[in-house]
C-alpha cells in the first residue's frame, strides 16, 4: 500500500511541477498585460474544463505535460481585433522574454523551496564530507555474474581489510570509491600498488586485480577489473542546518545540482542507446534517463522504506532538470523561442545601424520544419523511455 501510495503522491507532484511551470509562464504574461485564452494540465482528451474572465482553465486525462496558450504568442498565431492589443508578439522583446523564462523560474524557485525544506528537517547532502574511499568489506570476484563465487578476493589476499582507506592507485590519487572502481576497471589482469592508509600507518600494497567480463548498460560485452571490496558508510554524509544556516548550505547545494543537470544533460543524447537495449534484456544502467513512469515508480520504492527525504530530493531534481532543460535554444522548447527573440534583436540593431527599420516578427514558417522534427525525436525518445521504464525499470533497492 505504501508503494502505491508514493507512486500516486510521486504522479501528482509531476503534475504539479508541470502545473507550476505553465503558472510562471501564465503570471509573467499578465503581469505584463497580456491575454491568457488557456491553462490546461496534460494532453489528449479533456476531463474537466471551466472559464473565469477571458481564461479556460482545464485538466486533461494525460497528465504528461500541459500548455498556457498566450493571444499572439508568434506571427502565426492569429488573434481577433479584440485580443489584438494584449498580442504577445507586439509587446516588448523583454517582457516576451520574462514570460519565456517564467516557467524556468518558477521551477527554480520550486527547487530551491524543497532544498531548504529538506535541508532544515531532514538534512543535505554533505558537500564537505570526506570522500576518501574507505573499504567496507572485503570477498570474492564474479568472474561470471551468473554464478557464485567463495573464498577470499585479490583485496584480501593481499592484507586488505576493513577500515582500510585507499589514497591512490599506481601513484593516482583517489577521491571517491566510485573513482577508486573505475581506475580498478581499467586494470584487468594487471598488477596495481595501493597505496593504503591504516589508522596512522601507510603502505603500498600490491594487488593481483582480476578480469571479469560485464555488460554495459549499451548491451556491450567489456572486460573490466576488480579486486573484491565494498565501499563503508562515509561519515557525516547528510548534514542538517537551522533555518538560518540552510540559507548559504541550499545555495551552495543547488549550485552543485546545477552543474551535475547540466552534465546530465550533455551525456543524454549518448544514454538513448543503452535505453533501447535496456527494452531488449541489457542491464539498464542506474543513471540512464527516466519517464515520469520511471521516476513515479522509484518514489513508491522510497515511499515504501520511509526514505521522504529521498523522495523530496528527486521532486527537486526533476524540476530543476525541467528548467534546464527548457532552456536549450531549439523549438519547440521555451529556450527555442528565446533565441528567437534574441535574434529579432540583434538583427533590428543591425538593420538600425544601417537606417533601415525593425523587420517585425520572425517568419515561424521557416521554422516549422525544425519544430517539428524535434517534437517527433522529443515524442520517439519519451516514448522508448516510458517502454523501457514498464519492461526493464531502474530499481534503488
């Protein structure tokens, strides 16, 4: 009961994230005096519908999107004499640019709001934490995955135990354990020295590291090295503030999620393969792309431990990850329609430069055919994404 209730809870907030971000877009164009004919939540066939003042508001059955339909938002958008002097076009090219990034902004301001809140009652992340890779536990290597192994791994045969912190690999510093499993796994077959910190004391340790055969969330077979250890607790890793202090700790904290969206973003395109032959029986990689049925499922898994912290940090990830997102200059994303803008600018300064008058709204027509391809690879990917989350879903536990 308590996964499907935060499957249900995880479904709503995607539809109030979705529903916040067409709010900004709706607040910013009225601030600005223009005309807002709609405000739906969701595609496909409506549920419900009602009219206040010249807006419908309305809910449709598929809640996977939603749209705020501005009088005049482009040349191609035709409006009546009525509506003409509240057109979106004709206004200033800084007010169509605030109402462009009023749902970026109002999904920044969600995310921000859930960092503090999480910050101050169940605590962050530790940015400061020390990483160093300290070994949990030490035991035998998989050669094969589908079977079981016994006995002592390289690791422990060569002295390492528990509590042992790892510096460096061949004379490379280590930060992290993630960083320490992937030098490991450049090394199959080979001997490497650790360099190994045991309470005061440290020694070099040579270590026979053992080649396994793994296959990649892209469905490829590789050859990788492992050595038998598992990563210990690290210390202070979540980190609680007083309303006070939360202030800078959620800056600081959000910067950091910003680089790490931006980066998501970046490797996307190159994620999509693995997708596909995750729908095919592939291993899916942890940190593949995820629908809104994959994430609603992994916040029943957090629902179901108690783990709401958890489940409020995704909610904060996916918004932030929908603002950024927005923000890549291709149409039909809002980031589309501010290079636009941006460019009907700085070709006016130009025309103006030479005497010659502004040119009026950009000609959407000769972007119609670039809108439409990306919604159909938008659509093609959302669509290969959503099979691979019903028939090979990432799991956290």
């Amino acid at each position: 009961m308590s996964y499907l209730l935060g499957v249900v809870l995880f479904a709503v907030g995607i539809a109030l994230t979705i529903g916040l971000h067409e709010l900004g877009h709706m607040q910013v164009a009225r601030w600005c005096g223009m005309r807002v004919r709609r405000f739906f939540i969701g595609f496909g066939p409506t549920v419900f519908q009602v009219t206040k003042g010249h807006t419908v508001y309305g809910l449709k059955a598929v809640p996977l999107g939603g749209f705020c339909d501005i009088a005049g938002m482009t040349a191609l958008d035709e409006v009546t004499p009525e509506e003409r002097p509240y057109a979106m076009v004709d206004r200033p090219w800084w007010q169509r640019i605030a109402v462009l990034l009023g749902g970026v902004t109002m999904n920044i301001l969600v995310t921000l709001i859930v960092l503090y809140g999480v910050a101050v009652s169940s605590g962050l992340p530790n940015l400061h934490a020390d990483y160093t890779p300290e070994i949990g536990q030490t035991g035998c290597v998989k050669v094969d995955p589908n079977q079981q192994c016994s006995g002592d791994g390289p690791a422990a045969a060569a002295g390492i135990k528990p509590g042992d912190r790892i510096l460096a690999v061949d004379g490379q510093p280590v930060a992290s354990f993630m960083q320490l499993r992937e030098e490991l796994a450049k090394r199959p077959g080979q001997t490497v020295t650790l360099q190994v910190e045991r309470g005061s004391e440290r020694s070099d340790v040579r270590v026979d590291v053992t080649s396994v055969t793994r296959t990649t969330a892209e469905g490829k077979e590789v050859t990788v090295g492992m050595i038998g250890v598992g990563a210990a607790p690290i210390k202070d890793a979540i980190k609680k503030y007083d309303p006070v202090s939360a202030i800078p700790a959620t800056g600081e904290f959000f910067g950091n999620m910003v680089q790490a969206t931006w980066q998501g973003l970046a490797s996307f395109p190159a994620k999509i393969p693995g997708v596909v032959a995750s729908i095919f029986g592939h291993t899916r990689d942890e940190e593949s792309p995820m629908s809104v049925v994959g994430a609603s499922r992994i916040g029943g898994e957090m629902a179901e431990r108690s783990q709401w912290a958890m489940f409020m940090m995704m909610l904060a990830s996916l918004n932030l990850f929908l603002a950024l997102f927005n923000l890549i200059p291709l149409p039909p994303l809002d980031g589309g329609h501010i290079a636009v803008v941006v460019w009907e600018k700085i070709r006016d300064f130009f025309r103006k430069r030479r005497g010659l008058p502004p040119a009026g709204p950009a000609d959407y027509e000769k972007l119609m055919p670039l809108t439409y391809a990306m919604s159909a690879l938008l659509l093609s990917v959302g669509v290969l994404v959503i099979i691979a989350d019903v028939v090979n879903p990432i799991r956290l536990f």
